[in-house]
C-alpha cells in the first residue's frame, strides 16, 4: 500500500483552505475509514456521502462495487484522493451514447478512444471540466475515493 499521508493532507488542507469563514475541518484516517465502512455496507455497485459544501467547490467520500457510467461534467472539475482499492480511470476520448442527466451533467455507457491509466490507494487525480471519465472496476475489488468537486468551471 502507498503513503498517502502527506500527499492527501497537503490536498485536503489546500482544498479546505478555500472554506467560507476560513473554516477548518478534518477527516482523521479513522473517520474515513468509518464512511467508507458504511459506503460499503449499502451492497450498491456505487455509494456516496456529501461532506461539505462551499461557495466554489464541494467534498464527498464515494465507493464504488463496480463499473458506472462513464461521465462528463462541463462546469466542475474533479479532484479524486483514492483511499483504498483502485482501478482504470479512462479519461478523455468521446462519450458512447451520451445522455444530459441534468444541465451540465452527461453520462454514457463508456468512452471510446479515451487514455487509459490504473489508479489505486495514495494516488490524486485531477480531471478538467468538460473531459469525459470513467472508473473501470475489477469484480471484488472496490474502490474509495474522496472527492473535491471545483464548481463554476
């Protein structure tokens, strides 16, 4: 397992930074665990939890059983900490069958032409505004990831 100490407190703080108030919260490796704990128990190939909201940018912890959507947000970047298990992010390319959601918001059933790299626990991802993503999920091996969503991209 790699170190993800340092490189995800550096991100957290840099992302809390930013809070309205000059506010400061902290999710202890222990708190994490706990969520992802209880993400896993829902039994759903993808489960989330809002953490904080903000004026430009928000925080959840997600999990995912396996393979969703493949994903394009035109006004919010993503920022992912993955803090346990891992997978294939496969990232730019074109959205197959896309279908807006909601304004801003495009799912399809995967990405033809797209990079592909294998991510896992301690690794950042940062994936711009507009670029279409999608986490490839081995059966039985999960995936956590805190996520920081930049808004009014």
């Amino acid at each position: 397992m790699r170190t993800l100490f340092p490189a995800f407190g550096f991100l957290l703080c840099a992302s809390l930074a930013c809070a309205q108030g000059g506010g400061v919260v902290v999710y202890s490796t222990a708190d994490l665990a706990k969520m992802s704990h209880e993400l896993s128990q829902k039994g759903a190939p993808f489960a989330s939890k809002d953490l904080e909201r903000y004026k430009d940018h928000y925080t959840m912890l997600a999990h995912r059983e396996a393979t969703g959507s493949s994903e394009v947000h035109e006004h919010e970047a993503d920022i992912f900490v993955i803090t346990s298990g891992g997978g294939v992010l496969v990232s730019g390319g074109k959205v197959i069958h896309p279908e807006t959601q909601k304004p801003g918001e495009i799912r399809g059933t995967g990405i033809e032409g797209g990079e592909k790299r294998t991510v896992a626990s301690g690794d950042i991802v940062h994936i711009a505004a507009g670029v279409p993503h999608q986490l490839l999920i081995e059966k039985g091996k999960p995936v956590t990831y805190f996520v920081v969503k930049v808004t009014g991209q």
